[in-house]
C-alpha cells in the first residue's frame, strides 16, 4: 500500500502439512525474556499468502509481505493497536526547525547473524532505498530526504517508457541528506520541514539492514536477516513462512509465543473452514460468503473493527478509452454508475463503508465534506449523461466492454460482478470480470502494463496519516503510483500539507488535493475496508490493529 501496501485478500491452501502447522512449537525455553512464550507456548498460524517479492524491506509493499516484514525486523518506531507511535530502536527523534531532525538509537541491538546494529545500517539501508538502480518499490519514501534527486535518475537520462538509457547512472550513490555521527547517532536533513517525518519511519522502507545483506542480496532474499521480534527459520514458497522468536530482539513486542506459521492460503473459504476446523488460528480476512454468519459462529472470537484500509478501482493512464477530456467523463460515469451503498449491505452486511473520499474515516483529519466527492454519490441519470457526452467528444461505441481486473484466489469476482450489473444497466455498455489465478500475477500483470482496462487496488495504510492515502499513490513516479498518474497541482498541493507546521493547515492543503483528485479521478474510490477476521480456541490475547493486521507477538497458544 497496500505500498505496502496493495492489500491482498488472500485464502488457503490445499495440503496435509496444514494439519501439522498448528501444532506446538519447541519454544526458546522458560525465560520469557528469551523472546518465546516458554514451555506452553505454541506456534501460532496465520492466513497470508505467497509474497510478491524477496523479503527486503524496501521492495516490500504488499499484505502478504508485509506482514513478515513487520515482524522480521524493528525500526526506529512502531505502530500500537491504536497507531500511536512507540519507540523501538529509537532512544530519541529531535529536531529544532522540522528540517533538520537528530536520531539516537539504543546501544546494543544486533541483527540475526550477531552482528551490531548501528546508525550505518539505518544510512546504508535508505540509501540502497533510494538509489534509481536498485529499482526498490519503497524508494519514492526518501524522497523528503536532501539529495535524494540525485541518486534517482534525471529525466534526461531515461526512455519514454520511464525506464533509464544503457549505461545512464544517476549523480550520486547516497544521499547528501543523511550523516553518520557515530554508532548511535546520524542526522537526516529534509528537503523542506515535515512536521510528521517521525510518524512515517515505523514503516518497512526505513528498517536497518546488516552488512550481509550488501555483501550477497540474493541469499538475504530467501531468508533475511532482521532485529525484530521474529526470524525466518524456513520459508518454503507458496506454502508458510517459519517465524520463530528472536531471542537477542531488545524492544517492546518480545513475542509471547513460539512462534509464527504464515501460511500461503489461495482460497479464503478455505481458511475460514480451516479456522473452523481447529486447523488455523488466526483468519485475517473473512470472506464475503460468512460475513452474515461470521460472528454468530465465532461469537467473541470474531473480529469486525474500522481500519486504515479503503477499496478503490484504479484507470491505467495507458488506457485510450479513459484519457483526455472523454476518459475523465467516463470515469466519473463509471463512479457515479456503482450503487456503494447497496453493494456494501448485500455483499459485505455491513462490514463495509461507502467512500466519501481518498483516504480513511479511521485517520485523524478525515472529512465526508471534501469539494468534488458528489462524484461518489449513486446518480444513475447523471451518470448515463456524461458517458453520453464523452461519446460525443471521442466515442468508443456501444460494444466497448469495460474489464475490471484482480486476482481469483481471493474474494473479489463477487463484488466486481456486483459493480459491472450496476454499470452494465446505468450506461448500456458491457464488463466482466478480468481473472488473475493470483494476487502475485496479478500484480506481476499490473506492473507490466498488461492490464487492459481498470484494476482493483486496495491500500492499507503503512502509517497513521492524511498523507499516506495520497502521495504514494497518486504522486507522479510514487512508488504505488501503478496507474502512471501525474499532476503537478496535486505534487504541490501534497508538498504544501507534508510541510505544514499546523496541523489544521496540513489538513487543509491535503484536502485541497483531493479536491484534485476528484477532477481527475485517477482512481474510483469503493468502500472503507473493516478488519473482518477471526482466531480459533487455543490462543488468546489476540488483537487487531489500526491498520488490520493481527499483532502476532503478544498473542499466546498452549502447547
């Protein structure tokens, strides 16, 4: 989202081995600062999926990583169940003008491999970030930081389709920005203040890497090395990830279990059956055939809470029925063609909140009064006018069929079916459902422009903030930005609330970008996503967080 994070959905997979992964773990022993849960913990198993990418934290931005990501490694700050930021790694984040900003770390920490966390690996690890031809998917998050124009490629260095000249490099290797003053200590100095800049670095782009990772990337794919709660003991692909406590991890989440299974489920029906059988302990998304059943079944062990997560259906600008004057009508026809309110009580009984705007009502700053977001309201008549006027200006006729595109191994052909009714009776016109057999071809076929009409994209939110929902998405050349949408206005608009010392006049300018926003319609916001998962009998302490993931640490199992 989403980076991180493009949210998934996700369901299970169909093996034996699933009745074994949730037995009892052999723990780190008795000692509760060891970092297991002692002799009566047992190892926990999690709904996920197969991963995108290698687990490197700054190529991460999807669910089913992220989730590993989080729990592999510490940061500087990590998000509470509320999203309150807590320090981790950090002893202190300081600044005098919000420009210039002096981190200290704690003494001590080491990563997997013994060897010693330092302010090096924070610097190393955001300048392999940011640098162009490392081609990370994160590296749009340093953007704030001084120099980072010069370890990306300038424009005249790359080819039309945005990817650099043979032989180009860009001006520098790290950025000019970041300064190491001791072991513990380095300086960050932004392009311009950002009050918020201590929020952002509890997400994965701004974790520290240890200098095994430098010396061979390849083998740290396949199984990082990390400082945080967890390890990777084995990942075998398209089956689980192995966490295991990591008992030197110093910070807050020492784990209270022995362990975390993250099982690749490609069916959501079958994990929910799974956790329903006793043979799955935590459900992260239910799917849409339970959500009237859901929480009769599983009464206080069911999960239904607001989270930082909205649905939307992005428009590829590469998509000649969807540019110009003409493309932007029809965008807003196709929106004002889906019936939210009506979807989100039949399909998803309530679990779901018709969009109002860009970002979540579960962010402070979110407002339902944003100029422009009538385009989001069910207007059938108003809807056909304007698919109508943009096929006086540049038809593409009556037997254009509209293909909304997602992945097939999770829970989505219901709703796409729901919202192509909707628009197949509003504006006479076909849509169907464009299948991926799963989430990582989905994407796959996404990043390489293969889409060929819209796509979904979900966004869970990597922190608790206005500006997460917007710039990583619809910032020209973000990292997320899976559309190619580009709007200087916008840039500016983001630009101006990122350095806003008030509050009130950050939310403001955030706003006023969304209004942009709505003008152009990069994107056809849905609904606000609740957390809807589950756990089973044998573990306790399980909660949900802001964000609607589990927090895997502090949940407990008897062995």
């Amino acid at each position: 989202m989403t980076p991180r994070r493009r949210l998934a959905g996700i369901g299970a997979f169909t093996l034996a081995s699933a009745l074994v992964l949730s037995a009892c773990g052999g723990g780190s022993g008795d000692d509760p600062e060891a970092g297991g849960g002692g002799s009566d913990a047992g190892i926990i198993t999690v709904q996920n999926g197969e991963p995108q990418n290698p687990l490197i934290p700054t190529m991460t931005n999807e669910t089913n990583g992220s989730l590993a990501i989080s729990n592999i490694f510490a940061g500087l700050v990590y998000y509470d169940a509320d999203g309150q930021t807590q320090n981790d790694m950090a002893e202190s984040i300081e600044s005098d003008d919000n420009q210039t900003w002096t981190i200290t770390i704690k003494d001590g920490w080491t990563f997997t491999d013994g060897s010693k966390v330092t302010a090096q690996s924070y610097v190393d690890a955001w300048n392999y970030g940011a640098y162009g031809p490392n081609a990370q998917n994160l590296s749009y998050f340093f953007e704030p930081i001084e120099g980072f124009a010069d370890v990306n490629f300038a424009e005249d260095q790359l080819q039309e389709d945005g990817s650099p000249k043979e032989g180009e490099k860009p001006a520098s290797e790290t950025m000019s920005g970041l300064k190491v003053v001791s072991d513990t200590e380095f300086t960050v100095k932004l392009a311009q203040p950002e009050s918020d800049f201590p929020i952002r670095l509890g997400y994965s782009a701004f974790m520290p890497l240890p200098e095994a990772f430098f010396d061979n990337p390849d083998a740290f794919a396949d199984k990082p090395i990390g400082n945080g709660p967890y390890q990777v003991e084995n990942w075998t692909h398209n089956e689980v990830i192995e966490l295991r406590p990591n008992p030197d991890y110093q910070g807050e989440r020492k784990a209270q279990n022995d362990g975390a299974d993250l099982v690749a489920y490609t069916e959501e029906d079958t994990a929910y059956n799974d956790l329903l059988g006793g043979q799955l302990d935590i459900v992260k998304n239910v799917p849409s055939s339970s959500f009237a059943t859901f929480e009769d079944e599983l009464g206080d062990r069911a999960v239904n809470q607001p989270a930082a997560v909205i649905q939307v259906v992005n428009v590829p600008e590469y998509v000649k029925e969807f540019q110009g004057d003409a493309g932007v009508l029809r965008r807003q026809a196709i929106s004002m063609a889906i019936d939210r309110d009506q979807i989100t009580e039949t399909i998803y009984n309530g679990t779901r909140t018709p969009a109002k705007d860009f970002t979540s009502p579960v962010i402070d700053g979110w407002s339902d009064q944003i100029e422009g977001n009538e385009v989001l309201e069910y207007n059938p008549d108003e809807a056909k006018k304007l698919w109508d006027q943009a096929e006086g200006e540049d038809p593409v006729g009556k037997d254009f069929t509209l293909q909304i595109a997602s992945n097939a191994d999770s829970d989505h052909q219901t709703w796409v079916d729901a919202v192509c009714n909707n628009v197949r009776s509003t504006l006479g016109i076909g849509c169907e459902f464009d299948p991926y057999a799963t989430f990582d071809e989905f994407l796959d076929a996404r990043d390489n422009k293969e889409i060929k009409g819209l796509f979904r994209g979900g966004w869970q939110a990597d922190y608790p903030a206005l500006s997460n929902f917007l710039g990583p998405i619809y910032g020209t050349n973000a990292g997320s930005n899976d559309m190619g949408y580009s709007n200087k206005e916008f840039d500016a608009k983001l630009k101006e609330g990122n350095g806003a010392t008030d509050p009130e006049a950050a939310i403001k300018a955030y706003q006023e970008a969304q209004t942009i926003l709505f003008g152009d319609m990069p994107g056809i916001p849905l609904w606000y996503q609740n957390a809807t998962g589950g756990f089973g009998e044998d573990v306790e302490n399980v909660t949900f967080g802001w964000d609607s993931d589990p927090i895997l640490y502090q949940v407990t199992k008897q062995g």
